[in-house]
C-alpha cells in the first residue's frame, strides 16, 4: 500500500454556482470537498482504514481523545431529558473530569459515578446503577485506566440497552486487535489515537467509530461546527502508522505478559495488576472478551518500601525507561500514577507501557533498579 498522500488545501475550487451550492448543502461525509474543516481527502482516507480496522460502518478523526469523547456526548446534549448518564467512577482521570466539570457543572447533567468498590466489580456496579436510575448513556471502558478492571461489556451494553439507554466504549486500552465494542452492540467507540493506533509518541488525535448512519451524521455535523476535525499531516501520519499496529499490538501483548509474570514473582513488587495473571479478579473475563490475541500491553504494580524508596525508584528507572504521562508508544515508557492522576491512588504505583523491546531488555532495565 503506498504512502498516504497528504492534501493540505484548505479551499477547494467551487467551480459553478450548481457545484458550490452542492459542496455546501450536501450532506458531510459524501466527497464533496469544499473547505477543509468540512473534509479534507488525506483525512477521509485515513478514517476509512479505521473503520476497516474497527469493523466499523463509520469513523471519524478529532484533535485528540478527549475531543472525540466531546464530539459523541455533545451530541446527546437534550436539556429536555434529565435521565441520569453513568461512569464507572474508575475511568481515565480525563473522562471523569469531562463529566462532573462540563456535563454537570456547566451542562446540567444528571452524572452517576457508579461505585466500582461494589462487590468489588465494576460491571456489577454499573449494572446495579443501571437497573436502578435507567439512564440516558453509559460509558464504559473495556479496561480502566491505570488499574485495569475489565467490565463485561457485551453484558452491561446488553443491561443499557434493555433500559433504554446508548452505550459509549472507549476501546483505547483494549484496542481493536483485543475487541470490537460495536460487534457486541455499542452504539458509539472512541479512541485516543495518539496511543496505540498512532502508536509513536508523535500524533495527537482521537477517532470516533459508529455503525449508524444517524449517529454519524449527527457527529460528522457538530465535528464541523466546533471545528475539532484532525489536521490532514497528522492524518496521513497515522494512516501510515496504522499499517503496523496488529504487528505492534502483538509483540506489546506478548511482551507484556512475560514482564508481568517477571514482576509477579519480584520481592521488590507488592502486587501486579495485569489481566493475563490467574490472580487478576478478571482474568477468566479477560479471556472470555480478548480469546487467545492477549491481555494488553499495559502493566500496572505497586512497589514494596516507603514513600522514599518509590521516588528512589523512579529517579533510578527514568534514565533507562522515558517517565513520561502519555502511553502506547513502541518504545517502552512508565508513569508513576499518583503523580499524573492525583487523587485516590498510592505514590507506589506504577503503570507500565509495554513497547516492542525484546522483553529481556526491558527485563534488565527494571532489574538494574528494582
């Protein structure tokens, strides 16, 4: 497959006052390229390649995840319905943000954080909050950020629908080499692309993935009116960079689980959390949703010692593997979570984004420091 071509015009030639009157009322999404923020050809090129990747009907590109994550909930703004919108109260820091300080601060929504300490289960909790408010929209993720809870999403989207609700799955953890949320009945996928399916610390992008038709000419519009479409170089970029994520994804699935099993075993950890080990809560779900691909390529543990020994560690650990707040990327990176997410979470814990190393070099990076 050649190299995407990537157009930068910004206007297209009109041409005729027929033809300008049909690049200007036609409906969006049909090729009729008039202005840029509209569409653009690199950037309708690279949504189809997603949607082949998504088994989607639909995609469509923002400047980022949490861009694509305003363009699907403002869409269902109605100040008519006051049904409840539910969030697994372990979602990305991000999303959680969004929801209580624009959907409720400055919206009006009614936001439920369903308690993922119930049962100790988030989809028991999320399907208790379900039955109980019947809400508008739930959003879930298949694997929480950075503690990787895994939700049966096939279940709850199952629950949402039979209490009349939309279900929104940010898929950025699973990806779609583990799962495809719309094959199991979601109404909405999004993506922060500048993860895995950007997959090199270059592009910030987000990706919006439907099956309706409706859907999509709801989201294609309010794209072009808050102008939040991603630029055609970082389009072409990702479109090139697509062509080696199921490469990618599996070699950070199989090094992945080789380092948790090294980290399971080192009296410098207290605990691992990765789907792939027996004594992950849901590792029989994990493998019910992902099948043989993997558990993702995310790692996240907690050190033994103080306070003190957490910071040594990090100092000690940041020259050989890059501490940095964003993840996916094929080199391998870290986070100390509480430093990024704040709130909640112990100076200890560490997550762990497996690249394409050889797992015996990152093996001896954290072995120099643990």
């Amino acid at each position: 497959m050649p190299s995407s071509v990537i157009d930068r015009t910004v206007g297209f030639r009109l041409g005729s006052t027929a033809e300008t009157k049909t690049a200007f009322t036609e409906p969006l999404g049909k090729g009729f390229y008039s202005y840029a923020r509209r569409e653009n050809p690199t950037v309708a090129s690279c949504e189809l390649a997603l949607a082949a990747i998504e088994k989607a009907e639909k995609c469509l590109l923002t400047t980022s995840g949490m861009a694509a994550i305003n363009v699907a909930f403002s869409i269902f703004n109605d100040p008519n319905d006051h049904r409840p919108w539910i969030f697994p109260d372990n979602a990305y820091s991000g999303t959680i943000d969004y929801a209580e300080n624009i959907l409720k601060k400055q919206r009006g929504t009614n936001v439920i954080l369903a308690n993922s300490k119930i049962k100790n289960s988030t989809t028991a909790s999320l399907i208790e909050a379900i039955m109980k408010t019947a809400p508008a929209l739930v959003f879930i993720e298949p694997v929480s950020n950075p503690l990787l809870d895994v939700i049966d999403v096939p279940e709850v989207i199952n629950v949402a629908h039979q209490n009349g609700a939309l279900v929104v799955v940010d898929n950025t953890f699973a990806t779609p080499y583990l799962f495809r949320p719309l094959e199991s009945g979601a109404d909405i996928v999004v993506h922060s692309a500048t993860k895995y399916l950007g997959g090199h610390n270059n592009i910030l992008a987000g990706v919006i993935a439907v099956n309706d038709l409706d859907l999509y000419d709801r989201l294609i519009c309010h794209r072009n009116v808050i102008g939040s479409v991603l630029s055609p170089d970082d389009a072409g970029r990702l479109e090139n960079q697509l062509k080696t994520f199921s490469l990618r994804a599996a070699k950070q699935n199989e090094t992945a689980m080789k380092i948790a099993k090294y980290l399971d075993t080192h009296p410098g950890v207290v605990e691992v959390r990765y789907p792939g080990l027996p004594s992950h809560a849901e590792h029989d779900l994990a493998h019910k949703l992902f099948g043989e691909r993997g558990f993702g390529a995310i790692v996240t543990f907690d050190l033994a010692g103080s306070q003190k020994d957490s910071s040594q560690f990090v100092d000690s650990l940041s020259p050989y593997i890059p501490h940095i707040g964003s993840l996916g990327d094929v080199e391998t990176t870290f986070l100390q979570v509480e430093a990024c997410f704040l709130e909640g979470y112990s100076q200890s814990t560490i997550r762990l984004s497996i690249g394409i190393e050889l797992a015996d070099e990152i093996i001896k990076r954290l072995d120099q420091v643990l």
